[in-house]
C-alpha cells in the first residue's frame, strides 16, 4: 500500500498570502488528522477530519481551516499568512477515529513565509 | 489531558540495549499509553503501545510498571536507525478526542557507531 503522501513538499509564500496544502491518506483510511510542527512549539494539533466531518480542532485561530472530500482526500488552507507559520505541516491517515488507532504520518509541507 | 515527562535526551552505543524512560503519574485508568517516534526529516511513526500489561513487537518492548505511573520502552538492540525523537502519549480510550495526539518534548535518542 502506498504511504500518506502530501503536497507540495515545500512551498514559499508571502505575509498575506493565503496557501492551501493537501493530503491524501492511505487507502481505505477515513480519518486525516493535521499537525504543525515547529522549533518552538513542538508538535502541535491542528484538526482531524473523519468521513468529511471535522472531529476535533485544536486551538489555532481561524485563519486555519481545512475540509475532506468524499475520497477521504484533505485539504487544510492558511488565509492571511503571517511570519509565525512557518512551519513543517503533517498530515496523518487512520482507518477510524478513536484513542487506539495508529497514526500513519506523511512526509510533511515545509512552509516558509517572507 | 494526563502529562508525560521524558528526558530531553539519552545517548547509546550502537547494539546494546536501550531503556527510554516516560512518567505519567496523573495517568487515569483508561489512559493507553502510546510511542512514537520521528526520524531526521520525517514524520512521526507508530512504535507500540499499551493499557496495563508489557506489549512487544518487531520494533520495540513496552515495560508499564504495576501503578502505571510510568513505562519504559526498550529498544533490544539499538542501531544507527534508531536515532530519532521519542514521543511518550497518554491517550484516553473514553473521550471524544478521537484521533487527537498530544506530543510533548520528547527524548532525542543518539546513537554512537
């Protein structure tokens, strides 16, 4: 089986841009959850969808938002972007939503903003 | 959520045995316990995890004391792979947190040749 795979693999963008980022999980998995790592904040929780219903949101502010299509493919978008997002953003796969399930962790955005 | 706290870092020769310390004291009893861990330039994988009984697998031994209130993964034979950060999580199997994982600093295993 393929792994999660998202893109692009790096990207470069302004403040004030707005930049969407994609994920596509494992097959067969309903569940992409999405993560910004950063020096500073370590690993931090951003959302999860699970059968194109957002989850849980962690606490980032609303210019972060995302969405899963019917093929359990994510989108996760930035609006108005400001330096502090830089970031690498991790997106992960499950079969199913819940505290037992193993995470399948993709290779990561690495988002840079001048 | 219930707090781990691990070591920033550890260092071991390359072969030998080695014991990654977590302490979870305020863990509840229904709180998994779950490692992962992040290679350079990767995301984070799966290790192992476990309830209350010691769990093994092809990649690593999870120790959880009799109380809980800590655990101990063991990787058998460390190799230069192994180099990475090791995240301890708590996970509650009754909330609604879903798929949610909550990292904190973790340990940067080094591993010497």
């Amino acid at each position: 089986k393929a792994g999660v795979t998202q893109t692009p693999r790096y990207l470069i963008k302004t403040r004030g841009q707005q930049v969407t980022l994609s994920c596509s999980p494992i097959s067969g998995h309903r569940s992409v959850s999405w993560y910004q790592q950063t020096p500073g904040q370590g690993l931090q929780f951003l959302f999860e969808y699970f059968s194109e219903t957002q989850r849980n949101k962690g606490n980032f502010p609303g210019r972060f938002s995302g969405r899963q299509f019917s093929n359990s493919r994510s989108e996760m978008n930035v609006s108005t972007l400001e330096l502090g997002d830089s970031a690498l953003y991790l997106c992960a796969s499950s079969p199913a939503s819940g505290s037992y399930n193993e995470q399948f962790f993709g290779p990561g955005t690495r988002l840079t903003v001048l | 959520d219930a707090k781990t706290t691990q070591p920033n870092s550890m260092e071991s020769n390359e072969e030998e045995p080695v014991h990654l310390p977590c302490n979870h004291s305020t863990i509840s009893g229904t709180d998994y316990i779950h490692w992962y861990r992040q290679l350079p330039s990767q995301g984070p994988e799966y290790v192992i995890h476990g309830l209350t009984s010691n769990v093994n697998n092809r990649m690593a031994s999870l120790a959880i004391a009799e109380d809980r209130k800590s655990s101990t993964l063991i990787l058998h034979r460390a190799t230069l792979r192994d180099a990475a950060v090791y995240y301890c999580i708590l996970r509650d199997a009754r909330n609604n947190a879903g798929n949610m994982l909550t990292f904190g600093g973790g340990t940067r295993l080094m591993v010497k040749p």
